[in-house]
C-alpha cells in the first residue's frame, strides 16, 4: 500500500477501499504517511466526498486508533449530547446533571473553545478549584457518585482524529462534511456512551451557517452512531442569535445556575429540557423523572453540586469577574430585530472569553451579558447589554464586531429561525 495510490483514488472520484482507509489512517497515525500526503487526501475528500461505507469505516479506523472507554460496570445506561457549538451554548452545563437526575449516566468529554465559539471546558474551568483532566478511574469515581461527569478526553482517545484536525485547521479542509461527521463521531463513539443527542447548530453564530447543510452533517453523523450500535438522534436547532443572555466562561456558568434552580432566560430552559427528554429517550429511560420536574425539585441542583465537588470544585464560591464594564444602549426607539450570533460571539471573543491560538489562557470574567433578545420592545438610551473585560483597551474592537450586528426597527422585521428547526433520526 502506499499513500500516493490512495491519494490518487480519491482525486480521480473513486471509493477508498476498506484496506486502503485501514492502511492510511494507522499509518499517518504512526508517521508514515507524511502530512502534506494527508493533506492532499483530505483536499480530495472535500472535493470529491465520500459514500456512506467510506465514511463508516474511516471513522471505526479513526477509533482504533486509540482507546475505546467502557462503562459497563455502571449499574444503569449512559447517554450523552454533543453540540457544533454556538454563541451562549452553556446548555451541556444545566444538562448533564439534570439527566442524571432523572436515571441516566452522562460521560461527556468535551473540549476548549477556539474562536467566537465557547468551549465547555473552559466554561467550567471558571469554577475555583475544578479540574478537566480526570483519568478513567476517576471518571468512573464521578459517575458513580454524582451520575454525570465534564472532562478533557485524554491523549489515548482517537489520536488519529487530534492530528488530522490540527492539518485541516490549516489546509483548507476543516468543511469537509466526511472528516466532521467522522471527526465529533470517532470521539463520542470511542467515549463509549449507549446513546446520544446531537444538537446541530444552524445559523451565523453556528459552524452550519444553512439549514441544508446542517441537514446533511446531522444525517451523516446519525447513520455513523447507528451503525456503530448507538443509538443517534440529532436535533437542528438556532444558532442565527445567541442563546440565552450570557455569552462567556463564568457569566454562563451563572445563567446555568439558575437554569437549575428552576429560573434561567425561556430559550435556555427549552432546548435543556428538550434535549434532556431526547437523551432519556435515546436511552431508553423516559419512563422516569421528567426534566421539568427535576429542575423545580431540586434534583437536578443537587446532582450538579454533587457533580462540581467530585471534581475538587467549589459550588458555592464566588466567580472571577471582569475587573472593566461597558454599557451598550439602544440608539433608537423601537423593536431589536436582529441580535446576530457571530458578531455577539466575536466581540465576547475580542474582549478575553476565547482564545487565539490553543494555548492562550481565556479570561474567566470576560464577555456580554445580554439585555434585550430579539423581538423585545426597546427605548432609545435603554440597555441592550454589558461588556465585560479585565482591560477597558478592549472595548473597542469588541464594538467594531458589534457594529451591524443588531438592528431596531418594527416588530413585522423580526424573521428568527425557530429553537428547534428539525429532528433527524436514522
Ligand atoms: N469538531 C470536531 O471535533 N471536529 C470537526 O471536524 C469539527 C468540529
């Protein structure tokens, strides 16, 4: 075998074969085939797709490469989400305690955010003394005790997958439908979870930015799950305005405090609720407690704390906040039409609560909290939200990417996309 042949297959349309996936994922794994090979593959993989069995068998060989986790020893089922990730998308934060505490077991690896888009990781990080990084045994340990654990995947799991994002990053090929769907779906399959909910993002803010395309990365990655034996549903959801009024690391941990003490902005509550049924669900466990109850009970609070404590974090210390603020107010009377998600995402960005290259710090107390939504009556001089940053010098550029990202105008302009667009199940 060798990469030149396999290459060539593909730049000519033809379909990888099942020994040539094999041979090419391990051996760029290991070295052998060098990066500019792999980047040429992936270039044609754009170009030219792949069918249903390429990509099936690309991401098992992606899993192979690594470690598979194992939960069996669980006395009950494990179920997970994963989100393409938006603008306010705290929602993995309320979620996986409330499942918890309505039957399931939540595993969820998870990861940093890089550009506008927020990571959960450092979300949580946000909490004084809570650690990412757990190994197996102590994600076990968590479960156990609290029914749901956040983490860092570790090096072990799917390593092919860490190397080939890093190429694509920077080779043009990160859009590739195939190498997304086999990239989030070799992470959550060899994460080992039963079942799990995708929350596909659509909109400016959103990876997807049309319905079409988020349709088809939804339908790939539901029939990756379920031939791997997990039981996949995905959901369409809105990414064209943020969702809920935080966008950053700790003014998001906040709103999803109170999502779980049974308060919280409509639009977060919903999706949590929703995708906490389809979990349930998905796994065959909706029988049970209903998530609506387990937010006004308390339940899904005490799993949470619970939750954050087994991770040697404080629930009940203060988080850091941004030392600067920065009032933005309405400049006219009327109705806000337009809130758009990327230019919220990119100023929060802009003012410390992302990161530019993987190993910049974040600041845990930067971002915007959001005082009208679209659709809200304003007045001229009122409100519409705070920045938040530890050095006023930021302001600026975080208004130049909020400049025309909204709009004031009657309430017949306001053309939103619904929470949830569309459902997809294999
Ligand atoms: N997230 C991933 O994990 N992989 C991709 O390819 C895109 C988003």
């Amino acid at each position: 075998m060798d990469a030149i042949d396999v290459i060539v297959t593909k730049r000519d349309g033809r379909e990888l074969s099942t020994a040539q996936i094999d041979w090419v994922i391990d051996a760029y794994t290991r070295g052998v085939v060098a990066d500019e090979q792999m980047s040429a593959l992936a270039m044609a993989i754009l170009l030219n797709g792949m069918t249903r069995r390429e990509i099936a068998e690309w991401t098992q060989a992606m899993i192979r490469s690594g470690t598979r986790m194992d939960w069996s020893g669980l006395p009950g089922r494990t179920t997970d989400k994963h989100s393409t990730g938006g603008v306010g998308d705290k929602i993995t934060l309320p979620l996986a305690p409330l499942v918890a505490a309505c039957g399931g077991y939540v595993p969820q690896l998870s990861g940093r955010g890089l550009g506008h888009t927020g990571g959960t990781l450092d979300k949580l990080e946000s909490i004084p003394g809570w650690r990412a990084s757990l190994s197996s045994e102590e994600m076990l340990g968590v479960l156990r005790e609290a029914g749901a654990v956040i983490c860092a995947a570790g090096e072990g799991l799917a390593p092919a997958d860490k190397k080939l994002y890093a190429l694509r990053d920077v080779t043009g090929t990160v859009e590739a439908i195939p190498l997304i769907a086999s990239s989030i779906m070799s992470k959550k399959i060899a994460e080992g979870t039963g079942a799990l909910v995708l929350d596909v993002k659509v909109g400016s803010g959103a990876f997807m930015k049309t319905v079409d395309r988020a349709r088809e990365l939804a339908t790939t990655m539901v029939e990756l799950g379920t031939d791997a034996g997990v039981n996949t549903v995905a959901l369409l959801t809105a990414m064209d305005r943020p969702l809920g009024r935080a966008v950053g690391n700790a003014l998001e941990v906040t709103e999803s405090v109170e999502v779980l003490a049974g308060g919280g902005p409509e639009d977060v509550v919903e999706l949590t609720v929703r995708l906490a049924r389809e979990m349930l669900q998905a796994a065959g466990l909706d029988g049970g407690k209903d998530p609506e109850q387990a937010l006004k009970d308390g339940s899904a609070m005490d799993a949470w704390r619970r939750m954050i404590s087994a991770q040697g974090g404080d629930p009940d210390a203060a988080l850091p906040r941004a030392a600067e603020t920065m009032e933005v107010v309405a400049p006219a009377t009327g109705v806000l039409t337009r809130l758009d998600a990327y230019g919220v995402g990119l100023a929060a960005w802009r003012l410390g609560a992302g990161r530019e290259r993987k190993e910049d710090p974040v600041s845990f107390g930067a971002g915007i909290m959001l005082h009208a939504r679209p659709g809200d009556a304003v007045r001229e001089g009122q409100r519409l939200m705070t920045l938040h940053a530890d050095e006023t010098a930021r302001f600026d550029r975080a208004l130049a990417a909020l400049d025309g990202a909204y709009a004031i105008g009657e309430a017949g302009e306001v053309d939103l996309l619904p929470l949830v667009i569309d459902r997809i199940r294999a």
